[in-house]
C-alpha cells in the first residue's frame, strides 16, 4: 500500500464541478489501494480577491492581518473538497494548516515551514480517510496563521510528503507535464518524462512556471519523487527526480524564458573594495531579490555595475540606487525594462564544454546581441532584447536538438 | 478606564467602506479613553454564499466540513477591520475563535461555549491593540472548528464580554433599539429605553428578531449590561439590563409577532399516561423545537394533541407524527401553516391580573378567532391566522398604551 500526496492548484479547483473532478481522481486512487493526502489551493481568482479587500481596507496592509484574510480562501477549498469526496460516498476530513500542525516562522505573507506535526494525518489515514490539508497556510509558535507565499501550496505539498514519508507527491496542474520550453512559444517543444531536481531547479528559477522553487528544493532535499501531471487529462506527467544514469543523456534538457526582469546600470562607480556590498545589501534589506550581477572592472578607478530585478520592483531599486549615488561616486544610472532572460538548462553541460558558446554562436547568427550573461554548472542565461525571446528561444531549441520529431 | 466589547452585525460589516466605519466607531470609543473589543459577524450574504458553496460539493454536507467553510466569512471580517482601524492610525489585533481560545461542544453548526480563555484578549488590550474578535466560531477539544449556528456572533460577544468582565457590550445592528413592537407592523411603535433581560428573552423567544436568545441568557446569567444599537446613527440605543425598581413600570413593554412558525394537530390519540412524551420525545432527538404544546383531554380515552414548529421543520415532523399514528391509535392528522403567534410581554404582567383576559377581548372586537394560546409569567402568546396578524397586533399595541404620544 502506498502512500500518494496529491497537490491540486487553483485552477483545478476552480469551481465546484472541477472540485468534483478532484474528489474522483483522489478516490480513485484510494480505491487502487493507496493511502491519498490532498493538498489544495484557493479556487482560482480567490486569492486576489481577497488581497484586493485587504488592500481596500488599508493602503498599506499589515502583513499579519492580510494572511488572516488571505488564508481563507484554502479553508474554503478544503470543506468543499471533503464534502465533494463525501458526496460520492469516500470518506475525508480537512486540516487547516494549523491544525495540521504546520508550524512556521513568523515572516507573515513568505513565511517558511519549520516542522509538521504528522499525527493527526496518520489518525485520519488509519481511520481509512483521505485527508484534504490547506495549501499555502501554516501557524507561528505564538499562533499567528501565517501564509508561504505565492505557490506556497506546492511547497505544503512537498513538505507534507516528506515529513509523512509519501511515497510521491503528485503536482496537478493545468499542464500535463514538464516541457523543453514553453509550448506557446516554440509548438515543436517536447515533454519531459524525466527531469533531475537540478534541472528543475534552474528551470524555475529562468522562469519556468510549473513549479515553485522553494518546493523543488524542498523534494530534492528529502528525496520526494515528484509528478508534475495534468488534473484535466490521464497523462502520466513529467517524473521529477534524483539524477540517475539512466536519464535521457541530452546535453541540454531545456530552455526556459522569463520576461519579467529589469536591467539596472550603475555607470562609473569608484572602484574600490567593497562597493558590490554597499549596492547590494540596502537592495535586500528592502527585500528586492537580485537575479544577474555583472561587474566590469573598469579604467581610471570606475567600475560599471549591472543587475536584473522583477520589474515590479524596479522603482523600489531605482531609489536606493540613485540615493546612493554620491557615496558611490555614480556617473549616470540606466534602466532597461524591455528585457528578457532566456536560458539553457542541463545537466549533460558539466561533461560538454562549448555549450555556451554554441549558445552564443546561434544568437549570433540569428542577429541578437547579448546584453548579459551569466552562467552556473548547469545553465547558462543570456540576457536580450524582449523583441527577440521568442526568436531566440525557438533557434536556441533547434540548435539544441530538443524539437519534437515530426508526428510525435 | 472602563472596558466596552462591540459586536458588529453583518450589514455593518457589509462591505470595506462600512467597515471602515466600524472602525472610526470603535477607534473613537477607545480614544474616548476605553479598552475595546471589537465581535464581528461575516459580511452579509456571505455565509449564505458559502453555505450555498457547501451544499453544491455535496447534496448532505457533513456539518464538521460546512463548519470549516462556514467560518472562513468572520475570518476575513476580522482581518479587513483590523486592517481598517490601522489605516486610521490605531493599533489592532485580529483574532479567531480558536486563537482567542473559545472552547465549544463538538455539535457542529451549533455549538455552545464551554469557555474563553481571556489571556491573549488581555495582553492585545495591555498593548494599547484593540483586540478584534470572529463571532459564530469557535474549537472543541479535538481541534475541530465549530459554529455556534445563526446568529452566534452575538453569543459569541456577549461571552467573550462576561468572560473578561466588560462594563457594558454593545450589540451595533440596522435598527436604533429595542421597539414595542415591529415598526413596519405598526409606526407608531416606540423604542424602550431600557428593557429586563426577562423581557427582552420573552420577545426574542417571541419572533423579535434584534437580539438572539442565547447571547441574552448568557447576559442575564454573568449580569451583562447590553446595548442594543445602530451602527448607522448616534443614538444611544436600548439597554437590556437586570429588572429594577426604576425600571419604566409598564404593564406590558413590547409586542412581538412571528410568522414563521406551522401547526401540527394530533386529533383522537388514545389518552394513556406517556402519550406526549411518546410524541415529543422522537421530535426531539431529530433536533426539531417544538413551540406551543397543547393537549386537550378529551372524550371516550381520545385527547387531541396540538403544537407549532418552524415552518422550514414542519414536513420532517409530519413525517415521525405519521410514523407514530398506528402507536397511538391517532384518527386524524392536520397542519396549517398560514398562521401567526402575537405575544404580549412584560415584567408588569406578574402583579396585574387580566392582561391575559384583556388581550382575548381585544382580538374578539377585532372577529380575530384565537387558535392557540400560552402564558408563562410575563408573557401572553396567542396563534390566530397569518392573515389578522398585523391588525391583532395594531390593535393589541393601541390598548396597552403603546403607541407613541404624538410628535414623539
């Protein structure tokens, strides 16, 4: 008897019928003589509704009281999901975060998972029950409900998995799996069956939508096999896993872009030892998370410092920025929002030199310059002009062998 | 310093610009020099939505499950007014039942309190917090989330009042205070000042719709002072407090109507000891509440059995009261549910004689026919049909001296 965690995103319980659908496939897989815990998020729309009232209530909404609103709408979900389940003649029980035990730290709207109390879950899978737990919540050590943060619920999901000890951790969504690239920008692109936690890593953190880092890091960490599978079709889905020999050996596993950064350039800063620090550090202490950082060392004592940010946080940055100029001794500042990331993932390049810069020859010659790179063991990321992504992305998956073959 | 608990109906908290005005309301009060605890209810319509929600995942949804949803409407309340009284400067501090300790039995949907723990209600009041409170909800001692049932966030403030030692608890609702009777039934209807807890159980108990009986109990058993007030105007409202000689010395204070009640009559039961319990007894352990009872010994060993029910539980108690016939050697079974229950209450009632007999005189010069009548020691219920009802209880409020003086 296995013991399966299901994670049903927004969409998939968009309304009651589709939560209806989810109490079916649950049961069925009950019925085929495994133990389910099913993990949801609000129905789609809900969350935003709810922020929307919050922030009508106060311009500036404390972060604790905003997760007390926001946090009903996963309550919400995990009464109808049990009673749709009841409705058809299973048995289940829902847990709110904190009553499953789902113990957090106390930075309210990001907060981080500490411990999970497994005991009530156990109890209720020994009564024969499915559990239905809330996504997305969890408790402080004072009481305060807390939220995890966008796509926090595959992150409950994964964390419920490991500290249970599931045997997988099914993610449904409304892809039926993990591609080479975004199928809207490149129709040729092809489904993974396998990827490595690596590989999924970067592929979220260029911007891949499917999964939430936090939960990938949070599978790898304790070794939960991770299904990444449609809640609208039977497809078995993409395998999220350890890497293993026996992995489809391609160089290149796939390419993700990301249209949501912003390019800052700090020009003719006074070189001296430091000064990256002395950027940087006002920049996360106002909690604007830093993706590309390029540094030019620079003539006559003057450096030039580039980095991206999410667009939304662009003016935050520019201010810190620009309030430092005199003590950085700035020549100019620029900005550029009209970027877009696009990288090269795989964990066959640590044994392939030259992946780079094939990358770079196929921008070259499809006439796209290079604003920024950067590189890790197993990615590499260009940034470009937005105009360009969807060229690049197609030339670069091409270049890369990763098309589907004709018919498949 | 004087220490005041506000309970907020769901009109008053009926969207964010009403809340807000909760807000100023109570952020005045405490800068009136009060500690403040705010009880709030869900915005209206919302529960119906949910419960709505609830019944659409499943045609007999489990009442644990509808709990869980159910009380996810007082929890956005409560973060949306605390949001809105920090908006406004102030400091404050949401809670749910569970947090703040309200300990229930585990009769889902309607719960009753066991107890409060006042701790965190204290320390939020000692940090300057106004601390603000989900009606209807509470925990039993397994961690389950309970409701109290309709109107609950009444209960729930005037418990949370007595368990603190508040000096007075407010109950801010659409209308300005306690009448003599319903002003659309008649306008010359006149707001009380002050009204008996007993008085004020009798009417509610009575079809009074403005405050709910358990939350009165409970204010007459732990000596509450209660406000009934609008959340709309300044006026300083009625006060239901202990009987005391000062008290208005009025023969009857308020008049009460209800509609929503239906008759069962039982005609030719065989008249054996244990008859009635016979029949009561199945009606309530299927949780029906029996109003009126009435049995007339009758003729030859056959009595005629009579009693009213809620409308909305009449054709479940048809349906045992038909199980039982051959039981009781029943001839006949009749309902009628066009009818209507006028009371007369007051304190004043105990020391005059003929209240009861003055009402039936009444109703007689007006050709309205009594069906069934009741008294207890303050009170005179009379059933007639729905019909009359506005006439009988025109009438009644004119000869007991009620209506309003003119140009008051």
């Amino acid at each position: 008897m296995a013991l399966i965690v299901q994670k049903y995103g927004g969409t998939s319980v968009g309304d009651v019928d589709r939560i209806k659908n989810v109490a079916r496939r649950a049961l069925a897989t009950q019925r085929a003589g495994n133990h389910v815990i099913v993990v949801v998020s609000a129905m789609s729309g809900e969350t935003n509704r709810l922020l929307k009232l919050a922030q009508a209530a106060s311009a500036r909404p404390d972060e604790r009281e905003q997760d007390v609103v926001a946090a009903t709408g996963e309550q919400v979900t995990i009464g109808l999901t049990a009673l749709a389940i009841q409705g058809l003649g299973g048995k289940a029980r829902s847990f709110t975060g904190p009553q499953v035990g789902i113990l957090t730290d106390s930075a309210f709207s990001k907060a981080r998972i500490r411990s999970i109390d497994k005991e009530r879950l156990q109890q209720a899978l020994g009564r024969g029950e499915i559990a239905v737990v809330a996504g997305f919540q969890g408790e402080d050590e004072e009481g305060n409900i807390t939220t995890l943060g966008r796509g926090g619920s595959d992150t409950t999901a994964v964390a419920v998995a490991a500290a249970i000890g599931a045997d997988a951790c099914e993610i449904y969504t409304d892809v039926d799996g993990v591609y080479t690239t975004d199928p809207n920008v490149v129709p040729a692109a092809r489904k993974l069956h396998k990827i490595s936690y690596e590989e999924m890593l970067e592929l979220a953190g260029a911007g891949a939508k499917v999964l939430q880092i936090r939960s990938v890091e949070f599978a790898m960490k304790y070794n939960v096999p991770l299904w990444v599978k449609s809640s609208f079709t039977d497809d078995p889905g993409t395998l999220c896993c350890p890497e293993d020999p026996s992995m489809e050996q391609l160089v290149v596993s796939g390419i993700a872009c990301d249209r949501n950064e912003a390019k800052v350039e700090i020009r003719g800063v006074t070189d001296k030892p430091g000064v990256a620090a002395r950027i940087f550090k006002p920049l996360a202490d106002a909690n604007i998370v830093v993706d590309l950082i390029i540094q030019n060392v620079g003539h006559g004592g003057k450096a030039d410092v580039s980095f991206t940010v999410g667009k939304t946080d662009l003016p935050k940055a520019l201010e810190i920025v620009r309030r430092l100029a005199d003590d950085l001794g700035t020549e100019k500042v620029e900005t550029d929002d009209q970027i877009a990331k696009v990288s090269i993932v795989g964990v066959g390049m640590r044994n392939h030199a030259g992946v780079a810069s094939k990358a770079f020859e196929v921008l070259a010659a499809a006439g796209i310059n290079i604003a920024m790179i950067s590189t890790s063991e197993i990615k590499v990321s260009m940034v470009i002009a937005a105009k360009f992504m969807e060229l690049a992305v197609r030339e670069l998956h091409t270049a890369f062998g990763l098309d589907a073959p004709e018919g498949a």
